[in-house]
C-alpha cells in the first residue's frame, strides 16, 4: 500500500514534468485505472487521443491502442507501460490474406475494426469500433462489405444491415470463451438479475443479452437502468467503473475466465517506469501511418 502511494505521487510528478496524458481502457488493472486521466473503450480513447493538447499519450491498453493514438496524433510521444501487451484478434488477419480477399471482390468497401494493426488500417476504408460499428455500416454506400477481422462482431452487426457482408474469421479469445451453458448457470442463481453482454461474445451468447452494448454502453446502461443486480458477459476490469458508478448494484461477472491477459500486462510500476524512461514508445512507419489516418478520421466523422 505504502509503495503504491509513493508511485502515484511519481507519477503525478512526472505527469506534469512531461505534460503527459493517462488514457486507460476499462479492460486495465483498478490500479491503473484509478489514476487515469480518462477511462474509456477503444472508442472514446481514441477521440481522447485526437483531441488531447498534451505533448505525451500514454496509452494505458494493448499495442493497438497506442498505434491508433500516435496515428491520430502523429506530433505527439505516445508511450506504453509494456511492449507486450497486443492484442490475438489484431493478429489474426494479415496484409496478404486482405488483400486477396480486395481483389476477390473489388467493389466491396473495406470496414475494419480497430482492434487491427496499423498496416491493416492502412488497407481499410473505414475503421470502427464496437460503440459504432452498426452506425459505420449504416452510413455506407456500397452494398457489399469486407469485415476483419472479428466475425462475432460481424455476425452481430449483420442483423442490422441488408448489405453483403464477407466476414473474416478472427475472434477474441477472451468474450469467445464465453458459453451458453455458462450464462444459463448464472441466470439460474440470479433469477433477477439482467445479462448484460459484448458484442465480441459468440452469436449464441449475444442472443441472450437483455442489452447488447459496447464497454461504454454497458457501463451506461447498468448506471442508468433500474433494476439492481446483473451478469456480465465483457471482461472483468469493466466491474471496477460499474461498481465507481453504482456501488449498490450487484455485478457478477458471467464467468472467472473474463479476464484479457493481454489487457493485465501493465501495471502501476511499469506505468510509472514509462513515463520516467520515456519507452517504449509507439513509432509507425509515416507512410503507412498517413493512410491508416484517413480509415480512423472517417469513422470519426460518423454521427
Ligand atoms: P470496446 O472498448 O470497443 O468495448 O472493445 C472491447 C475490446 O475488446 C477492446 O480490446
Ligand atoms: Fe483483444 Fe479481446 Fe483482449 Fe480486447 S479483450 S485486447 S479484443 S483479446
């Protein structure tokens, strides 16, 4: 306890001695997220990193995150507390696969979600997010849709859309594991509680969702809802602004296993390390950064 407030007051130090930014995504460890800056999902993070006047993001998340950031913001250092923290959806789709797929069908426009690398972007017409992939799609004039690289997602976003969509088959290893069996077990020892669920879970579990929503949305809809006690299917660092919002409220978390490794690599020491050593920080190639730009820009522009 002693050690963690001497690193919270470093860290304010060295926050104003950088003029630096703490963005972290709800998925981070309470003690991180307890420092930030700005909580948020991919989504608002984003629009945070856009925006800031800070000349340091450090982006609280996995490798993606940091990537959109310094593209959104390519004047600004944007360092992350571990390298190692990426993302396995991110990973599941690659250039040469894309690219074939393009050519397979030239008139479709490419819509990636943001959880891709920053070459993948560079091949995308628009990116989005889980708060506004139904709005980008919508928004869209071609009748024909390449997704990548999250078929749940996609699965989930077809139902609102006549259009074609060709869907790569990427997933995230943490909402996939989510079963049917698992919500229907905790619906029977929480007959009054609602399910609440992300859209990155499997079509089957989705299906069961008194709400469907992005980490935002879930967030606030369990804040503003009136019923008292729910089973969530997103993953577990979700609890810590849920409970911040509503320490009344009962959140079971649908299973034990909602936990992203990947999201838990930081931590506060490695927080405080990063900011004192300035790295690792995020770099992309310029060329390919100015074209992943106008992918994130348009999704932005989406009302
Ligand atoms: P959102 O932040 O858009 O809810 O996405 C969830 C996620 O898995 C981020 O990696
Ligand atoms: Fe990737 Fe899933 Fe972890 Fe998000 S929760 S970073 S999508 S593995």
């Amino acid at each position: 306890k002693q050690q963690n407030e001497e690193l919270k007051e470093r860290l304010l130090q060295l926050k104003k001695e950088r003029n630096a930014i703490i963005l972290a995504h709800y998925y981070q460890r309470d003690e991180i997220q307890e420092v930030a800056d700005f909580r948020g999902d991919s989504f608002l993070l984003a629009q945070k990193a856009a925006e800031t006047d800070a000349d340091v993001i450090v982006f609280c998340g996995v490798h993606f995150m940091g990537e959109s950031a310094k593209i959104l913001a390519p004047n600004k250092t944007v360092i992350i507390p571990d390298e190692r923290a990426g993302c396995p959806m991110a990973d599941m789709v690659n250039v040469d696969g894309l690219r074939k797929l393009k050519a397979q069908h030239p008139n479709a426009t490419v819509v990636t979600y943001i959880n891709s690398s920053a070459e993948i972007k560079a091949e995308t017409d628009i990116c989005c997010t889980s708060a506004n992939a139904v709005k980008v799609i919508q928004s869209l004039d071609s009748e024909e849709i390449i997704w990548v690289p999250d078929k749940n997602l996609g699965n989930y976003v077809e139902k609102f859309t006549d259009k074609k969509m060709i869907i790569w088959e990427g997933y995230c290893n943490t909402h996939d594991m989510l079963t049917v069996k698992d919500v229907e077990e905790m619906k029977a020892q929480y007959p009054n509680a609602q399910f609440v669920v992300h859209p990155e879970c499997r079509p089957e579990v989705v299906a069961l969702g008194d709400f469907v929503g992005s980490t935002t949305a879930i967030i606030k809809y369990c804040k503003e809802s009136d019923c008292q006690e729910f089973i969530v299917g997103t993953e577990d660092g979700t609890g810590y602004q849920l409970r911040l919002d509503s320490p009344e409220k009962k959140f079971h978390f649908a299973t034990k296993f909602l936990v992203c490794p990947n999201m838990k690599v930081n931590n506060l020491k490695k927080l405080v390390k990063c900011l004192e050593t300035m790295g690792p920080e995020i770099y992309v190639d310029p060329e390919v950064a100015a074209k992943a730009k106008l992918s994130l820009e348009r999704m932005l522009q989406v009302k």
